[in-house]
C-alpha cells in the first residue's frame, strides 16, 4: 500500500542540519566499481554527526523489468536481477558499459546508521524523467514520486525530510513516463547525505472511527458547507472534529500541486453510505473536488474507506506537521466497490487543515467518482508543542542555597543548573526584579514608570520589593531568562488566597506571547510557556485592587523543561567507566537471627529475563565478620555472585547496618573505623577481581550517628583502595540516605578517591503519611500523590550531586504492589532518575517476604508479575 510523503523542514523528532557526506567518483576509492557489480559499498565519515562518526553505505539488488505503469506504486515482483553499470560521471543499472539508470529500473541502499537523503546529482538529465523513492523512517513506510525539473546535463534534486531508519533499505525506482526522453536515461553522478539521529514519530492515542455522517453526531444533510462533532477520546476528552470548505473545479493537471485558484466553493453531498462534495443529491467526490479535516488535537490519520471505487482513482493530501507543510499523493490500487487505503506519516497539527483533493487523471472511470464511508483517525498522547521536544524536569527552587546562594535584598538572582540531555549541558538563570509596574490593564502591564527593585526572602520562598518579607504584591514583577530554550510546566506558589492574577509574557520562535492566568491555587499548570534562548520570561502581578493583602504571593518553585529542536539522548557513560542499570534488592541476609540467602536459580533467572540486571544484596556485617577484624566468611556471599556471574548480571555488596555493629555506632571506642576500613578491605581482596561486582556499598542508610559518618565513609574507601583501585564505593548518606532532606543531612560528605570512582546513594519512598518517606504507606486514596512527586523528593539529591559533580545511586524505591495506580508516579519518577543518568535498585525482591506491602516478587511459580514490574521492566538498560 503507498505511505505517505513528509515533504519539507525537518520530520517530527529527527535531526537536521549536519554536514553532508558526499558519495560520488564510484570508479575509484572507496568504492571501486566496476561495471557488472551486484553491489558495492564503503565506509564513509560524518565529520560533524557527535564530533565524527562513520558508517557503512551499500547499494545493492539492481533490478530490470520493474512494471512502472503505477508510478507511485512499482511493481518488481516481475522484474529481473541487474548489474551495476558505470561510466566516469557515474553509476546505473542494467547496462553494463555506460551506467544508464532507465525506466523500469531500481537499486536499493542501505546505511548501518540513520541518515538523510538530502539530493541526487544527475548526469544525462532530461528534465522530463520521474523517480519512486521508498524509504523507512520511525519505523513506518514512506514512498513519494518526484518528477523531475527542467535541467541541464548535471542537475540536483534536492530532498527534504527522507530519514531513513538505520539498516533498511532505501529504494530507488525510474518511474519516468514512456514518452521521457530515452527511455528516461538517468545516472546518479552525486548522492548528498548526512548522518542523524533515528526519528521518533509520535505516540498515538485509541483510533476512532468517524462515519454514518447522517446521524449524530453528524447530522450532515445535502447542501451544508461544514459539519462537526465532539470525538471523545480516553485520554484528551473531547476533541472537536470539523469538515469544512467544500470547493469544486481545482486545476489539477498537476496532481502533486493542485491549483484552486479557479475553483468555487461548493457543498457536502450525502448518501446513506458516505459523503462527497459537488453532487448534493448524490455525494460524489468527483476528479477537481476537495474538502477540508481538521481537528483541535494533532491526529495521525490512519485510513479511509471509500464507495463508488474503482481502482483508477488518485488523491492528493496537504497538511503541516510541527508547523512544517507536508503533501504526498496517493494512487488508490485495484479493489472493489468498498476499498480501505491505509494510511501513514500523515500528521497533521492541531487547528490545521489537512485537505483532501480528488486528482483522479482524466481518463479515470466516472470522473474518478469516490465518497467516503468511513474515517480513521487517532490523536496523538504525546504531541509535543510544534517544533519542539523538551527534556527532563529542572527545579528552581531553594533560593538561598547553591546554586543561587540568593540574600534578603539582592537585586539579581542567578545561578547554572545542569541539564542531562544530549551528553549534559549547563543552562545558565537569571532574575531581575521590578516594582511600581501598571497593572490597571492586567493584560498589557505598563513598565513605563517602573523601578528595579529587590529579591525578599522566607525560609519557604521568595518574593520582591518587601525585603524582609518576600512578598510579591500586586504591581512587582520579575523575569527570568535562561541561556537555553526553556518550558515552564507549574509554578507552585505561598501565601495563595485564591483572587490573585498574574501576567506572563515570553518570546517563542521570535513571536511575543502572553497570558493572564488566575492563581486559584498553590499550583500554577502552565501550557505551552516556551521561551527563546536569552529571552525574558516576565511574571508580573495584576491582581485586582479588591485582591486579599494587596495579591500577595510568593514563589516556591518552578518546575521546567529545557526544549530542544529534536528528541534529545540520554548517555551517561563516560571516562570513568560508568554503566547506568536498574534492577531490585534481593533482600534476606540483612536480619537477625534467620537469614536466608536469595540463592534459587529460578529468581534470578526470573530478573535476568526481565533485563533487570542489577542485584543490590543486602547483608549483616555480623554475619560475614562475628568478630572485629577476625574472618570473613564468604561462603553464603560466594554462591550469590556466581549465580549472577553466570548471567552476565551485577551485583551490588550492600553492607546493611545503619553504620552500627552489634548495636554501637560506627566511629566510637567500641567500633574504631579501623574495624570499618578492616572488613571492607578484606572483601574488596576477596573480589577485585571478580567481574559479577557493580559496587561496593559500604554501608546502609547511617542515621544518628552524631556527625562521625563521613569519617568512617572515609576509612571504608581507603580500605578499599588499599588493595582494589576499579570497582565503585557506593557510599550512602545520613539520616538514613534520603533524598529529600539530602543537602541538609550531609554538609560534609565528601569521600576523597584517587582513582575517581565513588558514588554516592539516596534512598526515597513515596509515603507522605506519619512517618513520611519510610515506606510505610497508607491507601493510594489516603496518600492520593501527585504524579511527580517522587520527581520533587529526589531533587535535592539530584542538586548535591551536581554541586558535587558527583555519580549518585539510588538504592531502595518501591510502591504498594496493591494498587495499580500508583504505577504512574513510579513510571514518572523511573524516567527521571534515568535521564539524570542514575543506576537504582527497586526494592523489594526476594522469597520469604510473606505479606509485604513492597514485594515485586512474581507469583505462580515466577509466571504473574507484580503491578509495579510492569513499569519497572521498561527501565532495564
């Protein structure tokens, strides 16, 4: 079946804009073509694509004897096998001795990464020689027809948006007509390329079918120029869908460019099994008729079935996809008098037009006479703001620590926060504050007479002009620029009565926006907020003058995005030997009294197969030491690391003492950090050499140990580095490694290693009931989370680690395994800590867990997950 053409800019998330690589002189180096090759290939070089990558380009299958009579749809189930042909200007197919690429003839190339097809040079060029690209792109099929220009012998066709998925094929087809000059003569002296990233087309939400147009919701009777309905959606609600603009007498002797110029409005026919335009009384869609589909939602449109169907017909679709126009020209094959075409690639944005246009040629049977019986169509969940992808969340918040370092009456506020995307990178912030602004016109703010002013401060956010206060009061404004493009997603604000309004103002794509938004509550959702690199975003308050305490407000945080023209990546892996995984504590070993051992091939078989390859086991020092400084009995901790060395699977060590031993604090007279240092250099020698081990955890979640954690954190490292200089310390943090009080538990954490491999671990549960953060958690109803919260808890985390610039872990995170909903804050809070480029460990797993609330173990003897795996499997590296 044709796909559909995405014919200019750049094509939904992929890139654009690297150096091409040319491939050209096919006689010599690399290539070394000779006529009467079946294929040829080389490596070539983008020097741009990440700093310089190569890839390797294999032209392949030349065919002969392609039945070209359908130009959008070659056939060559009938043709022959071919031999490449070249001559010095270039290479074809078929005729051996001087490289002529005729019509009914194809090849195909294939590249080992995604690239773009950005032009063809010709030689032997006519100007009245037409080509059939067909091509794989995001994983959907695409093909277009391209009838070449008026040009001279060397001529180039230049391509927009042919992004091709790395390893399939592109397929080149002469389709020229038979009254083209020789046959339609071509060679190919140049091909233009470059390497990008793979495309990502859109998530596409429930497909729906929209027909019986006359009954509801339609209600279409012959003779209305538009018709409508709400289409409810699971996700979106209701999308309003219009059909409107029925015109009839287009010129289309271009059936790539229609011209309706000429053409006059007509009107919707219907008959009981479609609708048409021209023939009220009969609803045909006849050859020069078109009509309009648009939808307040971007859409993928999937399909169309027709009436009155012959086989001979032709329509031509128009549409723009990220703001960029697209087109593409379907000829409808052979089918009966029901067909369905199956569409693809076209997406059309929200409160566009999408025009359908009959371009049926003129010998087509009854005027090439359809209607439509049905429509399907999907919306897209995840239809990004046009031309724009962002990345994971940034927060702006805790004004007076780093990296603001913000006092009561500083007049700027500024400070660099660290974005994970496309390798990391660091966004600059800026503040400014302003006072005495007129807001008697709460959407058009007068800063004629206004003054610079002052940041103030509470503990719980901050404010302007009052310094002492931090409030943000009815004619105060602030702005705040950012050095990357940047989306601001929620605003969370104190001291809200419910009265206040605020204005905000940015520059997107160099085009001034604004908004008047009414603070009804602490949280301020804010929808496509997307500033320009360096431009000002302004939030001023325009309460009104009856607002309570003048709109008193002040800002606890924001929650942002940095945008970017393409899906970014996330590669964490660096110099250091870092490699980012996920999977589960294997608990067990770390209680008093019975222990068991998580030693049954079957669990770990189990993990293995979910990719979760990461094994935290949790140990009692007790057990493997019974004596300071005496033996370490390695039995029980040898047959777990075999288990996971033959699968290829990683263990983390994980020393679960809370920073005791029998009770005493690590660092006192009754446990010197001596004994510390002894006990983990002795493991470490056991297994240096053992390649099963992630890291060592040194010990976890220490809490009330009076300040002396960082220097027994020390004495264990130094332990280590005493005899192994590869394996990673794991190093949790006090007050029993949280997350959301990280910064102020541990000021002085910092372990000095020499060989630049130390990370450091948080833990973080989602409970906020007494006592929060514990995992002890009450009901979903009870607790009812935001989906980010656990995106907001491990924040200051995140932001210590990057003061630090330092690896972080995170060791322990769970939910209820009782309740399905509480997967969408688990999924929220498992891609951000991936973007950050954080390894983590859910727990639990493990057998003997009886009735635990947080147990991700499978049932039925390893054949029923538990809820929370169906989230958690989507995360293995």
């Amino acid at each position: 079946m044709p796909r559909a053409l995405l014919a200019g800019g750049c094509l939904l998330t992929a890139i654009c804009g690297h150096a091409a690589i040319t491939l050209d002189n096919w006689s010599s180096s690399p290539w070394q073509l000779t006529g009467g090759d079946v294929d040829f290939s080389a490596t070539l070089t983008d020097p741009v694509y990440q700093g310089g990558t190569s890839a390797s380009f294999v032209f392949a299958t030349p065919k002969t004897g392609v039945d070209v009579s359908t130009q959008s749809t070659p056939d060559d189930s009938v043709a022959s096998a071919s031999v490449f042909g070249v001559e010095g200007t270039g290479f074809g197919v078929s005729e051996t001795y001087v490289g002529r690429f005729n019509r009914g003839e194809s090849f195909t190339l294939q590249v080992d990464h995604a690239f773009q097809l950005n032009g063809i040079r010709w030689a032997e060029y006519q100007g009245d020689e037409a080509i059939h690209i067909a091509w794989t792109s995001g994983g959907a099929t695409m093909s277009q027809v391209f009838d070449l220009p008026a040009g001279s012998f060397y001529t180039t066709t230049n391509f927009n948006d042919i992004i091709i998925d790395a390893n399939t094929l592109v397929t080149i087809t002469n389709v020229s007509d038979t009254s083209a000059s020789a046959s339609g003569r071509l060679r190919i002296n140049q091909i233009y390329t470059e390497l990008v990233d793979a495309v990502t087309l859109p998530e596409i939400g429930e497909t729906h079918l929209l027909n019986n147009w006359s009954s509801a919701p339609w209600s279409l009777t012959s003779g209305q120029t538009t018709f409508s309905a709400n289409i409810s959606d699971t996700v979106l609600g209701d999308v309003l869908v219009s059909f409107y603009d029925p015109v009839t007498g287009a010129d289309i002797s271009d059936p790539q460019a229609p011209d309706f110029s000429s053409a006059s409005s007509s009107t919707f026919g219907v008959e009981g099994t479609g609708f048409g335009v021209g023939n009220s009384g009969t609803g045909r869609f006849d050859r020069g008729e078109s009509f309009i589909l648009e939808a307040d939602e971007s859409f993928e449109l999937q399909s169309i079935r027709w009436v009155e169907y012959s086989g001979d017909e032709s329509v031509h679709f128009a549409w723009q996809s990220n703001g960029v126009p697209m087109s593409t020209v379907i000829d409808l094959p052979a089918g009966s008098f029901y067909t369905e075409t199956e569409l693809s690639g076209i997406f059309p944005d929200a409160n566009t037009p999408l025009e359908i246009t009959n371009v049926s040629s003129s010998g087509a049977y009854l005027n090439g006479r359809l209607r439509i019986n049905h429509v399907e169509l999907a919306f897209l969940s995840n239809a990004p703001v046009t031309g724009s992808t962002a990345g994971a969340y940034i927060f702006l918040r805790d004004w007076q620590q780093w990296p603001w370092d913000a006092s009561p009456g500083d007049s700027t506020i500024s400070g660099t926060l660290w974005a994970p995307e496309n390798g990391g990178s660091n966004i600059a912030f800026n503040f400014l504050a302003y006072a005495n602004v007129d807001v008697d016109t709460p959407s058009a703010p007068d800063f004629t007479n206004a003054t610079a002013s002052v940041f103030g401060f509470e503990s719980t956010g901050f404010g302007v002009g009052e310094t002492n206060v931090g409030r943000f009061n009815r004619g105060e404004s602030f702005t705040v620029t950012a050095g990357h493009d940047l989306q601001i997603d929620t605003i969370r604000w104190r001291e809200v009565q419910g009265d206040e309004q605020v204005h905000i103002s940015w520059v997107n794509n160099g085009t001034a926006q604004s908004v008047v938004l009414d603070v009804t509550s602490s949280t301020s959702d804010l929808t496509d907020v997307i500033a320009d690199a360096n431009t000002a975003i302004v939030i001023t308050n325009v309460s009104p003058t009856t607002s309570s305490l003048n709109g008193r407000l002040r800002v606890q945080d924001f929650k942002a995005r940095a945008v970017y023209a393409t899906a970014p990546t996330y590669d964490h892996s660096g110099p250091d030997g870092f490699v980012q995984m996920m999977g589960v504590n294997l608990a067990g070993a770390e209680f008093s009294g019975f222990a068991f051992w998580q030693d049954n091939p079957q669990e770990w078989d189990y993990y293995h197969s979910k990719g979760l390859d990461l094994i935290r086991i949790p140990f009692k020092w007790e057990r493997l030491q019974p004596t300071l400084y005496g033996a370490v009995d390695f039995t029980d901790l040898d047959a777990i690391v075999a288990l996971a060395d033959a699968r290829g699977m990683k263990v983390v060590l994980d020393m679960h003492n809370y920073a005791r031993y029998n009770g005493n604090v690590i660092g006192t007279t009754n446990v010197p950090n001596a004994a510390f240092a002894d006990v983990w250099r002795k493991l470490a020698d056991h297994y240096k050499n053992e390649s099963a081990i992630y890291g060592y955890g040194i010990m976890n979640e220490p809490h009330g140990t009076g300040g002396l954690w960082p220097a027994a954190a020390q004495a264990a490292a130094d332990g280590i580095r005493d005899v192994d200089s590869n394996t990673w310390i794991i190093v949790a943090g006090e007050n029993y490694s949280s997350a959301s009080t990280w910064r102020t538990s541990n000021p002085n954490l910092d372990v000095q290693d020499a060989s630049g491999k130390t990370m450091y671990e948080a833990h973080i549960y989602f409970d906020q009931s007494w006592p929060a953060g514990d995992g002890s958690y009450s009901s979903f109803d009870n607790e009812n989370p935001e989906d980010d919260r656990g995106v907001r808890l491990v924040h200051p985390f995140l932001l210590w680690l990057q003061e630090k610039n330092a690896r972080g872990f995170i060791g322990e995170f769970g939910v209820p395994n009782n309740d399905a909903r509480w997967n969408v804050l688990l999924d929220e809070f498992m891609a951000h800590i991936s973007a950050y480029g954080m390894s983590g460990t859910y727990w639990a797993g493990g057998e003997n867990w009886g009735n635990y609330a947080l147990d991700i173990s499978p049932t039925n003897s390893y054949t029923t997950d538990a809820i929370p795996m169906q989230v958690l499997e989507n995360y293995a590296f």
